[in-house]
C-alpha cells in the first residue's frame, strides 16, 4: 500500500503517534516467519536470480531514482560515494532522499554519518510484513540534513537473517514514495545487491584506476548484461582517480565500454570525514574531491516538481 504523501503532511502529528504505537508492538512480536531461505552458492549468480524471481511477487513502479551503487572490490568507496550521494541530494530536497544500507554484513553507513540507529533493516524488513508503509517507515533513522537512513544490523550474525524477500520490499516500499533511494552495497554482488539492481534506475560502478579493478568492474558488466540486467543507467565512478599510474582514463573507457562520469582524487579529506561522521560533502565540498562529489550529485538532482511531499511528517531542517 503506497501512503498518499499528502495525507502524511496534513496528519503529521495523528499518523506519527498512532503508528509509533504500532511499529513498536511490531518490534516486539515474534517474527511472522522468521526462517530465511536456503542459502544459494554466492558464485551462482544465474540460480540466485531464478531463485528471487520466483519468490518475489512484483516490484512496484519507482518513483523517482533508485541509485545503486556497486563494485566487485571490497574498499572501492561504495560507501564514500553512497553517503556523500544520499547526504548531497538530501542537502537539496530534504525530505525526499532515503539511505539504504545492503551491506548487510559489515555496513558502516551508520558509522560515516554519526547515526545511532534504534532500529536496523533486519527489524525494519520484519516489520514491513506486519505494517503499513508509514509505520514502517516510522523506524528510519534520521539525519540532520533530513536524510531518512536504514543502516545494517549492528551484529553481523543478524545480517544472515535478513531475508532477501524482505529486502525487496523495502527497496520497493521507499522507492514508491521516495524521488531519491540511494542504496549501498556490500563488496561482490550477492542476493540483496542483485535484487536491488534489478529494481534501481540507474547504478553507479565504483572502481579505481587499476588492473585487477577495472577486470573486476569487467566481469561484473558482463554478469549483468548476461542477466539482462541492462535497464539501469550506468554511471562509472573513478575513485582515487590520480595520473601516473600507467593508465588513461581512455584505457579505462575502452576496457569498461562506459564514459567515466565522475573523477574522484585521492584525498585526506575523505578518511577524515568518515572519522569525523561527516561526509566530505559537508566539510570540505571544495576540495577536488568534495567538488567531484558534488557533481556526482548534479547529475541526478533535478528537483522534483510533481512531488510535494517526501515524508514531510518526518522532515528535518537542513544543517
Ligand atoms: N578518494 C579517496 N581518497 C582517500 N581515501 C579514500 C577515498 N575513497 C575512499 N577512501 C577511504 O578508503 C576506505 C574505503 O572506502 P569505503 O569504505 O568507501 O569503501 P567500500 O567500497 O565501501 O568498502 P567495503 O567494500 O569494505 O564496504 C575508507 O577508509 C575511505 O575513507
Ligand atoms: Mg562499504
């Protein structure tokens, strides 16, 4: 069920204590059906999707965009340029932007944005079979700049009971109300990255001017062009981007057979901010790298005219 957005403006303060009530007593009920599925071979990338296209009963139209961003390489910056992203757009349409973390086993968006979440996807995903789309997003986390965050289970165990199905639906729930869903993922592509690509508008691939990367990227390319994977945009992000390596950046474009949309340099900045809770976004937009950032934003940051809302029931001002 989609909750009209203006109906959640107009009844702010009914709609928050009324389904506040409910969300808890969700929390605290035993799981509906708590037995994730059969694990598959993590390499089977064709039997996982037959797998999850079985199960699953029909994403529901996006709304706006739904940014995945990926990369085969554990430390490529998924997380750097996915929270920098989330916070950006949000910065511009508070409100309208969600965060989602799939890295469901070692997620750190919770840690990058100084967040101390009360409820993490596993408790979200369980309740959104027992709630309607407004108590579940109740439990979202929210940032100061009124970015709406779902960070990864606190306990890496709890991440194996994350039901793919589940993840699904949220993906779908927040895209069929939100303009913006950036979501980020663990290092590879397991089974919650692929259901979440098969529903996202555009992916951004994360890779950095090296051999063993760019043939990662590569081989990821063609697993989801072998998938037929292929609606998504593709936007390629080069992170630590720096000359004289002994590659060009035409080198990178014939290899990957996509322009390289955005350049992103080493920087200090970037650890620092992760250190301080804060993206470099913020802290330091004007750096070379804080300004690649930044453009990765422009490219997707329209704002919204058709949409009024967001969740204005749960906007915060921005910093
Ligand atoms: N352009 C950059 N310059 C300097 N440091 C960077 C840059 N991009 C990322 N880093 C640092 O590299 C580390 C890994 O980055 P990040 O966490 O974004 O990668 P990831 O792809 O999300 O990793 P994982 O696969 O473990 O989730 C972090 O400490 C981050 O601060
Ligand atoms: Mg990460």
């Amino acid at each position: 069920m989609t909750f009209p957005l203006t109906e959640l403006d107009d009844a702010a303060g009914d709609v928050d204590r009324d389904h506040g009530v409910d969300a808890v007593e969700a929390l605290e009920a035993e799981p509906v059906d708590a037995a994730p599925p059969a694990p598959a071979a993590p390499e089977d990338v064709e039997v996982l999707l037959s797998h999850t296209a079985e199960r699953r009963s029909g994403p529901r139209p996006p709304a706006g965009r739904i940014i995945t961003v990926v990369s085969p390489k554990g430390g490529a910056g998924k997380t750097t340029v996915a929270t920098n992203l989330a916070v950006g757009l949000a910065r511009r349409a508070p409100g309208m932007t969600a965060l989602l973390d799939l890295d469901l086993t070692f997620g750190d968006v919770a840690s990058a944005l100084l967040l101390d979440p009360k409820h993490g996807i596993g408790q979200v995903a369980r309740a959104a079979r027992a709630l309607d789309d407004a108590a579940v997003k109740m439990l979202l986390t929210q940032h100061p700049t009124g970015l709406h965050v779902l960070c990864a289970p606190d306990d890496p165990v709890e991440g194996d009971d994350v039901a793919p199905e589940d993840v699904a639906s949220v993906v779908d729930l927040l895209g069929a109300d939100l303009p913006y869903v950036v979501i980020d993922t663990g290092a590879g592509m397991d089974e919650p990255t692929l259901l979440a690509v098969e529903r996202s508008t555009d992916l951004v691939l994360v890779g950095a001017m090296d051999v063993p990367s760019l043939l990662g990227l590569r081989k990821a390319i063609d697993v989801l062009d072998r998938l037929g994977m292929t609606s998504a945009r593709r936007h390629l992000v080069l992170n630590r981007a720096d000359s004289r390596v002994g590659l060009e950046v035409a080198d990178v474009e014939s290899t990957l057979g996509l322009e390289v949309a955005v350049s992103i340099p080493s920087s200090r900045s970037i650890p620092l901010s992760v250190n301080q809770g804060r993206p470099i976004i913020e802290t330091d937009w004007k750096s070379p790298a804080g300004r690649a950032l930044q453009e990765l934003v422009d490219r997707f940051a329209e704002v919204p005219t058709t949409r009024t809302g967001g969740f204005g029931w749960l906007r915060r001002s921005a910093r």
